[in-house]
C-alpha cells in the first residue's frame, strides 16, 4: 500500500513595510498525518522576504493553524504559519507571539471578535468596474447594490466565499461596499488567536481567487483619492461582561479614550490612517477620539441593539483594511480588558 501523499501550502506574513504581504510555498508531504501536531516545521530564504540578511537567511516556519485546501482540493491543506529565528524565538515580524501572550493573560474575560474586511478589486491600474478614462457615477447606489451597472466582480465575491466555507474557516456574511469595486467580508465572532489566523487565510484565499480572474485584490485604505470611500477592517469586540451588561460596554469604550490610548492605538491600526480618518466618510478624525451610539461618524460605534439589550459588543471604527489582526486584536484586548478588570467587570 503507498502512503498517503499530499501538498500543503505553508503561508506566512513577511517583513515588509509598512505593510506585510502574505507568502507561500507548496510541501509535498509523503507519509505524514495533516494534522496540526503532525505537519512539520519547515524554513525559507528570509532575504527574500525583508526577514534577514543574505550571510544569516534562514528562517524556520511553524505551523499554527491548518485548514483544507479547498483550491487544491482532496487530502491538501493549508497552513499558517509563524515566522521564528533558528534559535526557535519568535522573528520580530512575528506579531502573533505577543498576541498569545495577552490573550491567555485575559483569557478568564472570554474576549471575542468579528471583523469585517473591506477590500477593492483591480483590474489593471483602475478598480474594477471604473471606466478606463474618467469616473464612474458617484457613491449613492453600489452599496449592497445590484445589477450589471452597479456591481463589479460579484463571481469572484461567491467564489471566495465557498473556498472560504470548504476551508472551514467562521466567515459570517459578505456584502458589496460603498464604492464600485469593493467589497467586504466578515470573520467571526471567534477568540483573538482564531480570528486573526482565520483573516489571514481569508485573505490568502482572496488573493489567490481572485488571480483565476486575472484580478488583484487591495488592502490600501484609500485607493482612489477624491470623494470616494475608504476600506476599512471595523472591528467588532465583546467579553463576556460585555455581553451580560451595558455597564462593562462603556468602561470599554471609555477605556479606549484615555491619556494616550487613542494614538496608541491607532497608530498600530495600519498604514495610511489619517488618509482614510478623515472626518468624511464614515469616519471620525484619526486624532479624535470618539463613541457613540448608532454613531458611524464615531472612531467607536455602539449599535442601537446593544443599548437596547443594555448589553452586547462594541465596534471600532478606526482599524485600515490593511491592520494586523493580531495587532489590533491585542491591542483592544490589553486595553479594554485592563479595565475592565480594573472595574471588577469580569
């Protein structure tokens, strides 16, 4: 009998500044199991990746989620992985490892997520469904839209969407955006590890879709300048307080305005912020802070539901299309947690 053999995709997040870029390379694995445990550490040139240099390259990859391949299909799978030094430290791109450590810190609080990725498909040098010379009409009816006239790309979107769904990954809904071809799609409610590598792969799995339509898909928070919208990853945040009391939902919200916390965070929340915080659009001025609810012009939103309920989640609005999951993640939770703890709100 032969064993069994299959491919697995090996991703990671490079070094690239000021914003990292997604990797991967094919294993063919003869023998071996495809479970998390099983799957083996493996390396990379890191010169070529902005992780190392020429005389000192090797960099070693540690899986840490797998998922199967719904491109590829069968026994193949995916997996992500997480940069470390030959020493087996964690690399300092590597901004999963200090996630870990505040998520188990308040893993007590029970501290969960939901972001919403907006991204923009490209066709060429000009989004997708903008015509080659000039502009398309203006913002009013492409959000949640259709017909041919109003939506770009919908294939492509559904196509996603079911190799995001044969992966196994928690994605929750999709729905076209405010601008002709963009689009948005939502991971969670998942824990701050899950979530953050299921973006990840989310994301992987939009690019390389998108490539078998000869279409690029962008993070950059304001791709076309003007009167148009920004693409945002708004990031939904509750814990288990939070969810039984409306209480703990203004400690958190409050928490995220003090001293220093507001630039803190959003300088940390992806290049490019004060281009898409405007104040127009959506947004409140990077270098405000602000909550309110049923509020979208406020750096944090409460939905109207929760003050209703008097208990639930908070959104914040301020994170880029182009954020780190496993830094804005560590972040709301190392502050919010922090007081809530503070407050006896556990």
């Amino acid at each position: 009998m032969r064993p069994v053999t299959f491919k697995a995709e090996y991703i990671w997040i490079d070094g690239t500044e000021p914003t990292a870029k997604l990797r991967s390379k094919t294993k063919i694995i003869v023998g071996g199991g495809a479970a998390l445990g099983e799957l083996p550490i493996w390396g990379f040139d890191g010169s070529s990746t902005n992780q190392a240099k020429g005389h000192a390259s090797d960099r070693v990859l540690k899986p840490v989620f797998v998922c199967p391949d719904p491109i590829r299909g069968g026994d193949d799978v995916l997996v992500l992985c997480e940069v470390l030094n030959t020493d087996m430290t964690p690399h300092e791109s590597n901004t999963r490892a200090a996630l870990a450590e505040v998520a188990a810190k308040y893993a007590a609080q029970e501290p969960i997520f939901g972001i919403e990725q907006e991204y923009t498909f490209f066709e060429g040098t000009r989004p997708l469904g903008f015509p080659v010379n000039g502009f398309p009409a203006a913002q009013g009816g492409y959000y949640c839209g259709v017909g041919a006239d109003e939506i770009f790309g919908r294939p492509i979107v559904e196509a996603h969407l079911e190799n995001c769904l044969k992966a196994g990954l928690g994605i929750s809904g999709i729905n076209a955006e405010v601008m002709p071809g963009q689009w948005e799609f939502q991971v969670g409610p998942l824990a701050p590890l899950e979530v953050s590598d299921q973006l990840w792969i989310a994301r992987w799995l939009l690019y390389r879709t998108a490539e078998d339509f000869n279409v690029s898909a962008t993070l950059d928070p304001k791709p076309v300048k003007g009167d148009w919208n920004g693409a945002g990853a708004h990031t939904n945040f509750s814990t288990k307080a939070m969810r039984e009391g409306y209480d703990a939902i203004i400690t958190a919200a409050e928490s995220l305005g003090e001293g220093s916390k507001p630039l803190d965070h959003v300088k940390n929340y992806g290049a490019g912020i004060d281009d898409r915080l405007t104040g127009l659009h959506e947004t409140a001025p990077w270098d405000q802070y602000s909550y309110g609810v049923s509020d979208r012009g406020a750096s944090v939103r409460i939905p109207w539901q929760v003050e209703q309920d008097q208990k639930g989640y908070i959104e914040d609005r301020r994170p880029n299309a182009n954020v780190d999951p496993y830094v804005v993640t560590r972040l709301l939770v190392d502050t919010c947690c922090e007081a809530l703890a503070k407050a006896g709100q556990v």
